[in-house]
C-alpha cells in the first residue's frame, strides 16, 4: 500500500511539488546567474528570498502530503479502510524523499556543476544539504503535519509553538550571564549543531512512529514540543565540556603534544607589539567595519559593568615557522594560597565574541609566527571575570591556573591570483574571482564553494616587479567538523575576503597601492588545523588589580 | 453476535456519551440504533470502528476487541456516515480506484451494477458533488467487497425523500447476506430494512429487541366512559402517554397481551363503555419512547 498512497498524493500533489521543484530552480539559476559578485544588484535584491521560499515550500509541502490523510480527528474516511498506518507513513516519508528532496538534490548537483565545482564534491554537498533539508525542515514539517488536522491548524500551533519557544528562549537568556551562548569552542560549534540535527531526526521519527501507531494527537504534540526544547537547548546550550570530549575523540590521532610552551612574562605588560589585522569575512565593507566598531563598542561598554578584565601576556615559544597558533578554550581556576578556589569558569576564544568568566577577544590568543624568527612570540589573553568576584579578590594575592585547548594551524599551500580576474579555480578555495572595488580602496576576493572553507586564510597584496609586498591579514573561522555540514539555504556558499590598497582619508600608504595593483598579484595561503593538544599554565602568585585592563595593552602578536 | 458491547462508556472532558452501553447485533440481523441527535449513536459506532477509544468497557466487532480492529477486520466492513471525510480532489472514478486494491474480495461486476443503479457521475470530484451524490458515493464504496458488516451512520441526513428512497433501494438490492448497524433518528426510515431494533437515550440503551416482537407488544388504546374519563391513580408502568380528554381516556400500552390489558382495564378502571386497541406505526412507536425517555430524564 506505501507506492499505492505514495501515486495518489503525487496525483493529488504534483502541481505544489512542481511549483517547489520551479522555486528551486531559480534559485540554482540565481545563483549560478548573480555569479561571485552577485550583480546586477537590483535582481540580487529582488530575488534575496527565492531560498527562503524554496525552504517554506519544502515546510508546506511536507505538512500538506501528511493533511492528505489527516490523522487527528475521527471522521477521515482512510482511517476505516484496511490500509496499515504504517504504510501511509512511509508512503509521506516516501514522497518527501522523492518528490521533494530528490529533484532539489538534483537541482543542486546541477548548480554546482554549471559552477564548474568538482563532481564528487558536488554529490557529496548535495547529499549533506539533502540531510539537513530532511532532518531540520521536512521531517518536523511531517510531525506538524501529523499532530494538527488542517494547515490552518499547522500555522495557528506552528505560530503559538515559535512564540512560546522565543519568549522561553528570551526568559532563559535574560537569566544567563552575558555570553553564555557563546561559551562554546567557535571550532567545535558544528557538535551543537549536528547534535541539535540528531535530537530533531530522532524526534521527528519518534513522534511519527508514536502519531502514526496510537493517534494520540496531545502525547504527540507534547513530544513534538519537548522534542524540540531539547533540540534548542542542546543547539544554544550544550556544555562546552561535552562539545569539547566529542570532538578529542573525532581528533583521534591529529592530536599532539607540539613543542609549544607558554609562559607568562610580566615585563611584557608596556611591550608594544603590532596589530595583526584580521580579514573581513563577510558583507559590505564600509556598513560592515562600521557596524563592527560600534557592536564591539556597545559590548564593550556593557561588558565593563558586567566584568573585571584582565589581560595577561604570555610568551609563546615552539610555534614553528608560517604556523598559527589558536586557543579554542580557556578553563580558569583562581585561588588563595591556602587553596580556598574563588572561582573557576570556562570560556571560548572566538573572533568577536566572549565567553562566561573567561574569554578571549579578537587576536588576543590568536599568534602567527611569521618568518625564522619565531621564537618570541606574545600573546595577550583577556580573562573575563564576574564583577562581584574581581571585587571582591582583585587586590589579593591569588593563585591563577589557566587550561588551554590549543590547536596549530600549518599552512597547506599558497596560491598566487591576479587583482581582477575572471573565475578561477584555487585549491581549497574553489571558484574563486578577484576585482578592484567601486570605492577603488580594496580588492576583493569572492569564492563560490561547495565545501567547509579551510578555517584560516593568510592574504597579502605583492607586486612581482618590486617585490613590495603589503602587511599580511589573516582571518580564522575554526571549523573542526569531519564533514561539511551545509546551511540549509544554499549548496553553495560565496566566501569574500576585502583586501585594503589605499587609505582614502590619505594618513596611510600600502607599499602595493593603487599605481601598481593591475599588476599586482593575492598571495593567497590556506590552514588546516594540524595538532590539538592542551597545556596548564600556573601563575602562583599574582594581584589582578595589576592586570586590569584599563591599563590596556595594545592587544595582538609580535614576531 | 457479529457486534457486542459490554458496559461501554465514553467520556468527552467531564461529558458522558456512553454510560454502561450494552448492546448486541446478531450474525444476519439488520438492527437500527435508534436515538434523538446526541443520544450516543455516532459514539458507539466510533468506538465500534476504532475511530475512538472507549473510556470504560469493552466491544467486540467480528469477534475481535473493537481497540485492536485491524486490517484483516475493515476489510470486512463497510462504513457509509454522514460525516466522511474523503478527499475532496479525486473525482469518483479516481478514488474508486484509489480504495479498490485494498479489498481482495472487491468485485468489479457489482462495482458496474451499484455504480449503474446509483447514477454517480465518475469523472466529477468530490468536492463538487451534491451531499446526496456523496452519501451515494460513499455506499457505492462500500458495498463491492460484499462486506460482512455494514455500518451505516445517520445515512439519510440530510437526504431528501426521492435520494433517501433510492439509497434504501440500493442498499436492500446489495444487503444480501451482510449483517447491518445502521443508526437513525428517524425509525420509519428504516422500517422495510431493520429486523432489530436498539433505542438509546442519553448514552444508555433503552431496549432492544426484534422489530416483530416491538411491533407486536406496542398498542395504542383509547377507553371511551360513558362519564368523563379520569386518569386512574396507579396507572401501571406500562402504559406511556395516558391523557384523559372527555370521556376518552388513551394511553400506549408496551407490554400489549390481550388478556392482561383486559384484567388491568377491569381492575383499575369502572363503566368502561368501549374498548379501542390499534397497532402503531414505527414513528408513532419512536415518539412515543423518546417523550418518556425524555420525560423520565426530566
């Protein structure tokens, strides 16, 4: 009976499918159409929410095929014919396979390949989108449609469900201190997300089985619900602990012990060292530096009521040469001399975020060494504690024990591009095209891929005939996951990277400006991480007041 | 018994739909389950059907516990309400189709006769069709697997009398060797086709019984006095609705033999000048039992 079910709702069905099938179409053809730059812009603009739809049709589609056969209620006309309930479940899951995920999976693989991206790469994103797609939007969507009778009913508990959940979320948020949700390792964030993905799949089919075999539409939904609590909780709140554990045992043999030692050297509190800029990742460069700044100035400020700062210079040796070196936690544990712990608290180093007690700001764990000359470099790691508990001990004598999870970026190749090209294709980076921008200020790098980015990229503008070469930016988006694990919007993700040439307020000068950059070239290195090992550092003595960051350092690295 | 309850109850919230329902339909037998709108008929029949779980109590359909009636089961029943939900965007032909394969026994020659007797437009979908052309639709999907059991829920609501006669044609044509529940507020129309009968009232079954013996035991008397006539006082619990009006006093004896109603008439009431017994019909026979029942219930 599941192919009999299955023909009767493609009968019933295939003109919604097709309109989905269509929407995913063009949103493929947008973005093979729109290429890396996304121009004409007015078309980018106006076709911006062709992927949200494709992802509400894939949401309606779903609910609607399962309200073919409704299962609440007591007067649809299948419920007394001799059809096993079993049977028009899977005839549903049938259909969204086939008719819904199928043709979008080879739409995708199509997209891809008129982007000239590698055919078993293709297939390989194509089925990670096909598997989010299913878990996070069909497979509820066939639960919602399951536990509600009609789709006005869908959307009248699918509206009350999403604001309840907002305002809980909201409720639990207000309750947490500032940057719990960011606590977690920025590299190993994709456990929370494919555990959330998991607690969905696992839901979802639970609550169908439940639904399809006993018809006690209440017990379902409350499953459903807590189902989906779970999800999110587990997605914002999963401890960091257990992030941290699962990804050591998908480290497996990468991790090492490295040669690295870190130290605390208190003479190197007035070091000046240079600032090591960090690459935009994303958006538009202007709105883009300038909505930065101000979100970094607002955090902060609200930080500085919330927090005591302390920045600590450490001394990195054993880095090897072109390597990165990035602290993806910190675990702090301060303490008296005769051992009374005051406080002890975990915290992430992300690029732009902080983490609960303890964290790290941008660059401020993050060393490059560059060049032979390796074996000094500082690193200032920012620790952030509880206002109340740096009152309280700032002017004692205390004990500070600091656990870093350090990993060691090598770099995998370099890559030389021209500043305006057509579409090439880079190692790692994939289709990639570079042009001077509007403003005549940057250049700028866009690559189309159907891969995990390499979680660090190095660039630096050099001009082959003088051999002039401007200061080196590197940006890291740590990303440890085995697989890659495709957003839902699109198979293939537009990577940018801006490139400075000119200071149009005129107070700098780049030795590659504007006068050679038609000739100048992007050197272009890409990093995997190569080693995860930890390391303790013990400061036995020391009074935090001393530390405190309003006697700011000028945060960065030196070599 | 193709159909037993025993002692089933239905509760909706604080709402008893069933309270204690015992009731029994006999292999071959046609029995009307008889009850105003709300008496519990669509209750029973739900829980029969395994739409609904009973609160309380058990029924047995085909023999089988009506909480674990499955597939091998509903292949045996045919079931016409008023309120199926059917899709409402397949054309007849098109669902025809759709429940054929899920009934070995269908038989396409009967499906041709009922289709031809029933005048269905096949290439029409559902949802454009009359409530009379659906109810016809409904049956024309019941009936070609020749079901054991037919279930039939308040199938002439709604109906005007031309369709509702050919439904009831159509039905009797097919019925053959089927057993058939068929609930109704209305007993006459099922009069040709019931040959038992189940009153309920407010979740609870009144009586039930074959239509011969109801038929038989239900008599409407009238006493003509040469006085005024005057309501005895201990009128005897089976005679329903006594009024006295002149010198006529009449009333609906439910228990009728003709030497009994003789001696209770002798003993309770003087100077009786004539005696009046007629048989009553079946509405006259609902009537009747719903405004006591009714009354009863206060």
């Amino acid at each position: 009976m599941i192919w009999h079910y299955f023909k009767k709702d493609v009968r019933l069905m295939w003109p919604m499918a097709l309109a989905l099938t269509t929407l995913q179409t063009l949103s493929a053809l947008r973005t093979v159409g729109l290429g890396h730059f996304n121009e004409p812009r007015l078309l980018y603009a106006f076709t911006t929410y062709l992927q949200f739809l494709v992802l509400l049709g894939i949401v309606v589609t779903s609910i609607t095929v399962v309200h073919q056969d409704p299962l609440p209620g007591d007067r649809q006309d299948w419920l007394i014919r001799p059809v096993k309930r079993v049977d028009v479940w899977l005839a549903k899951v049938l259909f969204v396979l086939l008719v819904v995920l199928a043709p979008i999976f080879l739409i995708d693989i199509a997209e891809q390949l008129m982007l000239h991206l590698p055919l078993f790469v293709s297939l390989s994103a194509a089925a990670s989108r096909f598997f989010v797609l299913l878990s996070v939007f069909a497979l509820p969507a066939l639960v919602l449609g399951a536990i509600t009778r009609s789709f006005a009913e869908a959307l009248v508990f699918g509206i009350v469900a999403t604001i309840a959940f907002t305002l809980l979320t909201a409720m639990t948020i207000g309750m947490l201190p500032v940057g719990t949700m960011l606590e977690r390792p920025q590299g190993v964030a994709w456990i929370n997300v494919a555990s959330a993905m998991l607690v969905m799949l696992i839901t979802a089919v639970a609550t169908l089985a439940f639904q399809y075999r006993h018809r006690r539409t209440a017990l379902a939904r409350g499953m459903a619900l807590a189902g989906v609590s779970l999800a999110m909780a587990t997605l914002a709140g999963l401890p960091s602990a257990y992030a941290m554990a699962i990804q050591r045992w998908t480290w497996g043999g990468v991790q090492g012990d490295g040669e690295v030692t870190l130290q605390f050297v208190a003479d190197r509190r007035l070091t000046s060292v240079k600032r090591i800029e960090s690459l935009p990742l994303s958006g538009e460069s202007g709105a883009r530096d300038a909505a930065r700044a101000a979100a970094e100035a607002v955090m902060k400020q609200m930080e500085k009521g919330v927090y005591g700062q302390i920045h600590l210079p450490l001394q990195v040796t054993g880095v090897a040469a072109g390597n990165i070196l990035f602290a993806d936690q910190i675990t702090a544990r301060i303490s008296a001399i005769n051992g009374e712990v005051y406080f002890e608290g975990t915290g992430a180093c992300i690029r732009s975020g902080n983490g609960v007690g303890i964290g790290c700001r941008m660059n401020q764990f993050e060393v490059h060494a560059v060049g032979p000359q390796n074996a000094d470099l500082t690193g200032v790691p920012e620790l952030m504690l509880p206002v109340t508990v740096y009152e309280r001990i700032k002017d004692r004598s205390v004990r500070l024990e600091l656990e870093f999870a350090l990993t060691i970026f090598r770099p995998t190749q370099t890559q030389m591009i021209g500043t305006s090209v057509g579409v090439r294709q880079l190692s790692g980076l994939d289709s990639c095209a570079t042009r001077i921008d509007s403003d005549g200020d940057e250049v700028e790098i866009r690559c189309l891929t159907n891969r995990n980015v390499p979680s660090c990229v190095a660039a630096a503008l050099e001009d082959p005939q003088s051999g002039n070469r401007n200061p080196e930016m590197h940006a890291c988006t740590p990303d440890y996951a085995p697989w890659p694990l495709h957003l839902p919007m699109d198979v293939v993700a537009n990577t940018q990277l801006s490139l400075p040439f000119r200071d149009t307020t005129g107070l700098a000068h780049y030795p590659v400006d504007q006068s050679v950059i038609a000739r100048a070239q992007i050197s272009l290195t890409t990093y995997e991480p190569a080693e995860h090992f930890s390391r303790m550092l013990v400061i036995p003595n020391i009074r935090l007041a001393d530390w405190a960051a309003s006697r700011d350092l000028n945060p960065g690295a030196s070599n | 018994m193709i159909i037993q309850t025993n002692n089933l109850w239905k509760a909706y919230g604080r709402h008893d739909a069933l309270k204690g329902l015992s009731l029994s339909v006999p292999e071959g037998s046609a029995l009307a389950l008889i009850g105003a709108n709300g008496a519990g008929k669509t209750t029973t029949i739900k829980v029969l059907m395994n739409l609904i779980e009973p609160s309380r109590g058990n029924a047995t359909v085909l023999g089988v516990d009506s909480r674990k009636v499955s597939t091998r089961e509903l292949a045996q029943i045919g079931y016409v309400s008023e309120n199926q939900d059917m899709p409402e965007r397949l054309t007849v032909a098109q669902f025809l189709s759709h429940v054929r394969p899920m009934y070995p026994t269908w038989d396409l020659e009967l499906e041709r006769s009922i289709l031809t007797a029933l005048r269905l437009p096949l290439d029409r979908k559902r949802r454009d069709l009359s409530h009379g052309m659906r109810m016809k639709m409904a049956l024309a999907c019941a009936l070609p697997y020749r079901p054991k059991l037919l279930v039939l829920d308040e199938p002439f609501s709604g109906l005007d009398p031309l369709i509702r006669d050919e439904f009831m044609e159509n039905l009797l044509e097919q019925a053959g060797a089927m057993t058939i529940l068929i609930s109704t507020h209305e007993l006459a129309d099922v009069e040709n086709v019931a040959t038992h009968v189940a009153f309920i009232e407010q979740g609870q079954l009144l009586f039930q019984e074959s239509m011969n013996e109801l038929t038989k035991r239900m008599r409407e008397v009238h006493i003509r006095f040469a006085q005024t006539a005057v309501l005895p006082k201990d009128i005897p619990y089976s005679w329903l609705q006594p009024k006295a009006l002149g010198n006529v006093l009449s009333f609906v004896e439910t228990r009728f033999s003709e030497t009994e109603l003789s001696g209770k008439i002798a003993s309770l009431l003087p100077a009786v000048r004539e005696v009046d017994v007629q048989a009553i019909n079946l509405r006259a026979i609902f009537n009747v039992l719903a405004r006591d029942a009714q009354r009863k219930a206060g």
